[in-house]
C-alpha cells in the first residue's frame, strides 16, 4: 500500500493535486490504494470536498469513512450515514462499490453514552457481505487518533494476509485501545491488540 501522505487534500489546491497525483503513481504501478474520506466542514465546503473527492476515488480501493458527502444515500433519501441502520449500510456500500470499484469498504460506528463513555464497532464491506464486527465499551482519556489507529490497524491487517473480517476486528480493537493512552499516538501493540480481539466477548479493556 501507499504510504501515508501526511497531509489533507483540503488544505490547498497543491495538496490535492499532490494526493490525486500520489494516487495516480500507484495505480499505475498496480499498488493498493486507500482514503479516508473523513470530511472536516472547517476545512472546506461540502461542494469542494465532494468535487475533489471524487477525483480521488477513482483510483483508490479501499474506502474508509465514506459519509454523505459523495452524495450517496439509502433509498433514495438524505439521511446521514452516521445515522444509518446497519441493513442501509450495504445499500449505500454497494453504491460506491459500484462507482468507483472500491475493494474495501469500512466505516466504523459510534455510541456516546456520555462524554467520557461510548461505544465503538465498525463494519467493512468486501463487495459481497458486511463484516460487522465486536462491540467495545471504551472509558474515553483521550479519542484522538482513534480513527487514524482504526484505518491503521485494518491496513496492517490486510496487508498481513488477514480477511476483511479479521482486518476490521484488528482495526476496532487498536482504535479502542488508542480511547485509552493520551496524546495522538497509539503506542498499543499488536500483541496488546491480539489480547484485546481474543478476549472473553465482554468488549471490556484491559491494559
């Protein structure tokens, strides 16, 4: 796979001409490709992200984050994705499938309890079936970083000979782990991680 660019596409123009050129190269040299589509309203409007996003889709296969806006919807409505029901996920999966020919497609999926407590799974779509995988409770110290670990974890998954499934479960226990260890790195293990996915089905962390 590419490695991380260290930047966002909604910087400047020159930052997503240099993302779509990135792309570009490693399609051509027949890598694998990702993008996390985690849309940041502060950075740029609904209409430039969606404009130079799908650009950037043609030329990626795994699809991470993927929200409303690509424009694609269940049934036809403009509900967000983040209040999606589990079955509209495929609908919507499918659709970008279908578009841009993505491989992978993962979103992971939040509950608050309250600020310091939530809960967090994920799902990935493999172009035939969704993988939805555990349910872990995290006592939030610090959340940040936790999608990056959650894209991270599911690559190093992949890329270490795992199946979707057993990518996405790596990736939601590494993201879960990072809820727990202050600043924007996650310094957890892989064998902290294994411990975590191989546990008694609780969802509870123990570090």
């Amino acid at each position: 796979m590419v490695p991380y660019l260290g930047h966002h596409p909604a910087l400047s123009d020159k930052a997503a001409a240099l993302t779509l050129a990135a792309l570009k190269a490693a399609k051509a040299k027949g890598l694998t490709t990702s993008l996390d589509l985690n849309y940041r309203k502060k950075l740029w409007t609904a209409e430039k992200a969606r404009e130079t996003l799908t650009q950037l889709c043609q030329y990626v296969d795994v699809c991470l984050g993927p929200d409303a806006t690509l424009g694609f919807h269940p049934e036809d409505t403009d509900v967000d994705l983040s209040n999606l029901k589990q079955d509209d996920y495929k609908i919507v999966f499918k659709q970008l499938a279908d578009k841009y020919g993505f491989k992978y497609i993962a979103s992971t999926l939040r509950g608050s309890q309250s600020a310091s407590d939530n809960s967090i799974s994920a799902m990935i779509f493999d172009g035939t079936e969704i993988h939805h995988t555990k349910q872990y409770n995290v006592r939030i110290v610090d959340r940040v970083g936790a999608g990056d670990s959650f894209a991270s974890g599911l690559i190093y998954g992949l890329v270490a000979g795992l199946n979707a499934a057993q990518a996405a479960e790596f990736g939601i226990a590494a993201s879960a782990l990072k809820h727990t260890i202050p600043g924007d790195m996650n310094h957890a293990t892989v064998a902290e991680i294994e411990t975590l996915i191989g546990g008694d089905g609780s969802g509870k962390i123990q570090r």
